[in-house]
C-alpha cells in the first residue's frame, strides 16, 4: 500500500532563527503589530510504499533521523500519514 507522509522540521527551541527574525520583523514592518516571534521551517511530503500506517511512519521517522532532519539544531514531527488511492 501506498502512504503519503508529511513530516514538519522546525528549529528547535532556543536555536537561532534568523529566517523567523527577518519574517517577524518584515511582520511588523507591514503593520502587524501583534506578531511577537515567528519560527520557520519546513515540511517534507512522502509517498511511501508500506504495509501499514505504522510502518510509514516509522520510515518517514528513520528517514528523518538520518538524512531530512539535523539532529543538533532541528526538531521533526510526523505530521500526517494517509493511504494513497
């Protein structure tokens, strides 16, 4: 069966983000006064051949802590996993 798995990879906590600065900033610049902060990252998309949601998950997770995500600076999450047609 076929999974199509997002994973989201953020900076983590207390690492700097200077991409997040420069957008809460341009934020603000353009009047909107209330964003204290912004982080960005990024989100991975899979299609993954796999014979259950489980396993899918478990491979975009491998996947991650190999190569997708640095384990030193970034943080991952498994968003979503759902069967392809």
């Amino acid at each position: 069966m076929r999974w199509r798995v997002r994973v989201r990879i953020m900076p983590r906590q207390g690492i700097l983000d200077p991409q997040g600065q420069a957008v809460a900033h341009a934020l603000g610049s353009l009047g909107f006064a209330g964003v204290a902060a912004a982080r960005v990252g990024r989100t991975v998309e899979l299609a993954l051949d796999a014979p259950a949601e489980a396993d899918a998950r478990d491979a975009a997770k491998r996947m991650c802590e190999r190569l997708l995500a640095n384990p030193v600076t970034e943080d991952f999450v498994v968003d979503t996993a759902e069967a392809l047609a």
